[in-house]
C-alpha cells in the first residue's frame, strides 16, 4: 500500500509501505517535490505531523509485534516485564540486544518453555561425619527404619574381589554382618520392601546378568537382623539364594514406588522403570528428563518422601526427580563433598544415597569413602537465571562414558 499524508504537504512527502505477510511498516521520508506554492497552512502542518507520528508509532508497534512473535510465550516468562522495560527506555537498541543474549545464554527461555516450576538449585551443609569402610565399593545404600541399620551393596572392585551385601552400625561403620554373591555377579543397586506377614527383605540388583537378589530379613520379637544374620551364607553357586530376572540388561540403582509391590530401577539409560515385584515383570518407564535434554547413567536411587534421589555416574550431583513424569525438580549440588574432613579426597565417585524418614535424615557417601556424611540440604541463593546454568553444568549427565564402556 502506497499513499500521501496529505495533498498539499509538498515538501516533505510521506509514502508508507505494509507488507502484510511480515507485519512490518517501512516509513519513508523524502524532501523537496514539485509545487507552485511552498507556503503551507497551519492545518497541512498539523497534518503532516500527525501522518509522520502515526507512521513512526506504527513502525515502533510492528517492530515489538515481531519480536514477541519471535518468542511466542514471552509473555509468560517471568523475564517479559524486563524486556518490556528496557524497550520504553531511551536506549531501546542497545538494551533490547544485551537482553536478547543474556535470555539465550542463561537458558531462561528454554526453561519456560520445559517447565511451568523452573529447576531448583540445591547446595549441602554437613550435619556430621560418620565412618565407613574405604573398602566397600559402594553402589547401593539403603536406611532401615525398623533396625536403625544401613544395609549396604557393594561391587567387585577392586578386581579379584567379591560383591557383597552386608549390615553396617550407623554410628560406627562396623559391618555386622555380610553375604557374598557368586563370583560372576557385580552387586549394584540395593532397598528394602515387604513381604508377606510383617515381614521384609532386600532387593539387590546386579550390573550386567538382569538378575536381582532377593534377601530375607530374620524376625525375632520384632527386631530386624537381631542376630546379625539374613538367613543364609554366602552364594557360591549361581543357582543359590532367591533371585528373579530384570529383562533390563543392565542394573544400577533400585528404590521403592509409590505403588504397591513395585521397586523403581534405573539401568544407565534415560530410563527409570517400574517393575512389579510380586508379578515380576515391568509396568511402565519414563524418561528422566531436564530442560528438555535426557539423563543417563542414573546411578544409585533413593525415594525420599515423594520424590526419587538419583546419584548421576561421574557427577558430585544429586538429582531430585519427579517418580510419575521423569521430569528432574531440582539439582543438588554436591562439589566439594569427597574432600571435606573426615573424607579428605580418600576414594573414587559418589554414590550411595540412604534417608530415614523417621527422623528426616540424608546421608551420603562414595565408592570407596572413608566417610558417611549426613547433611542438611538448602536451597541455592541467587537469581535462578544466574545459578541454573552453572548448575547444570556441574549436575548434567555426561553423553557418553567410554571408561565403563558406554559410547
């Protein structure tokens, strides 16, 4: 569309040019033209005036219209208030840019889009130091209310050894009692769960064979392992003990479900899944997910009141984890832990996550610590904008781990 601000306004002739498909306005103003008169009136003044205002404000409006187009849900960010404010300022362009690159860089937009509650950032503070055996190759770690023990999964390492699961005093670390599995078996992932009449038992995973142990835990007049025994001696045969099949290939950390008779494991991929001990056999899975972008090499889990705690492989991370969507609530950032005193570096990963819910307590540790930390967790102070992305850069799953064979 092409017009004139008005007939008589020789000297400076105003076009307008709308291009429908993009909502813009090009404004053009050219000086001089073609006239016998160049007296002008009052009225073709104010005339001219208000068809250059219009066609400057018109531009000004289609400008943003494109931008939020741009970022259709901008509205909606918690960030939008800012955009808006650098544009009313007198350094629209200059502002306007400073805030389109920090939006990408920090990840602010993506983040909108991914979750209507923003990923929380957590740090720890250290409650007390507890010993532990710098042998025990940590990989799965569990609290048991009814004993006040932890029960304890250890893998084969280092090499020549065997796995075991065992039952370890709280304050002291001593190992009171423990089994070891079959030589070809590398014990991972460990929880607790019912059984029949009152009585309970200990799930422990394997790494590479599908297979899960079964452990029955003694009843004598209502204490749990009373007589430091499980009910049997080591496994040497592979066809000893109770144990059922995974079908998932790899194990690597178990906890409980909030359904009945089901545990949750985690198997190095993205996946959490959910199996049904009683039936055994797989329910459903879901995807562990943050910003959009997979998690894998979930290690060690641990419920911990509605959500799922996971050990990510490789990472002084905790990840806090939505048990029905897979969607990752919160990162608790750990670095730092492994050297704190008590531990001094000693060991190789973290891993091994135990909460009793009794008394609301959280204890960590690593494979091979010489250390149990019980913490307190807090959030992370600063902007979310700010803390996120060095969070995630510190927590996020790594894509491949060619030292453990997954490329």
């Amino acid at each position: 569309m092409k017009g004139e601000a008005c007939g008589e306004c020789e000297p400076l002739l105003l076009t307008a040019t709308y291009a429908g498909v993009n909502d813009e306005f090009i404004g053009e103003a050219k000086n001089g033209g073609k006239g016998a008169s160049n007296q002008q009136t009052p009225l073709t003044a104010f005339c001219c005036f208000v068809a250059a205002a219009t066609t400057v404000i018109l531009s000004f409006l289609a400008c943003l219209t494109a931008l939020v187009a741009y970022f259709p849900d901008i509205s909606s960010s918690s960030s939008s208030s800012s955009l808006y404010a650098s544009l009313s300022s007198s350094r629209t362009s200059r502002r306007v840019r400073a805030f389109l690159f920090n939006w990408e860089r920090k990840g602010v937009h993506e983040a909108s889009r991914d979750s209507k509650t923003p990923v929380q950032c957590y740090t720890y503070e250290v409650l007390n130091v507890l010993p532990h055996d710098p042998n025990a190759f940590t990989e799965g770690l569990t609290y048991h209310a009814r004993s006040g023990y932890f029960y304890e999964s250890t893998g084969s390492e280092p090499e020549g050894t065997l796995s075991d699961v065992r039952k370890v005093d709280v304050e002291t670390g001593k190992v009171i009692w423990k089994r070891h599995l079959p030589k070809r078996f590398f014990g991972e992932g460990l929880t607790v769960i019912p059984r029949n009449k009152g009585k309970e038992a200990l799930v422990q995973l394997t790494w590479k064979e599908s297979r899960a142990y079964v452990h029955d835990l003694s009843e004598e007049e209502g204490e749990v392992g009373r007589d430091g025994h499980l009910g049997g001696e080591d496994l040497e045969s592979e066809s000893d003990g109770e144990f059922f099949s995974t079908s998932l290939g790899d194990g690597w950390g178990v906890t409980n479900s909030n359904l009945k008779n089901t545990i949750i494991i985690s198997n190095g991929t993205e996946h959490l899944t959910v199996f049904d001990v009683k039936e055994r056999r797989v329910l459903r899975s879901v995807k562990v997910m943050d910003g959009g972008i997979r998690q894998k090499f979930i290690n060690e889990l641990e419920k911990v009141g509605t959500e799922i705690w996971a050990n990510i492989l490789e990472r002084e991370c905790i990840a806090r984890i939505d048990e029905n969507t897979g969607e990752i609530l919160g990162w608790i950032d750990f670095t730092g832990l492994k050297n704190e005193p008590g531990n001094d570096g000693f060991g190789d990963v973290m891993n091994g996550i135990a909460y009793d819910d009794t008394h609301n307590r959280i204890y960590v540790t690593g494979k091979l610590w010489k250390s149990v930390f019980e913490v307190k967790i807090r959030k992370l102070e600063g902007k979310s904008a700010d803390v996120l992305p060095i969070t995630r850069m510190r927590c996020r799953a790594a894509k491949t781990l060619p030292n453990y064979g997954y490329e």
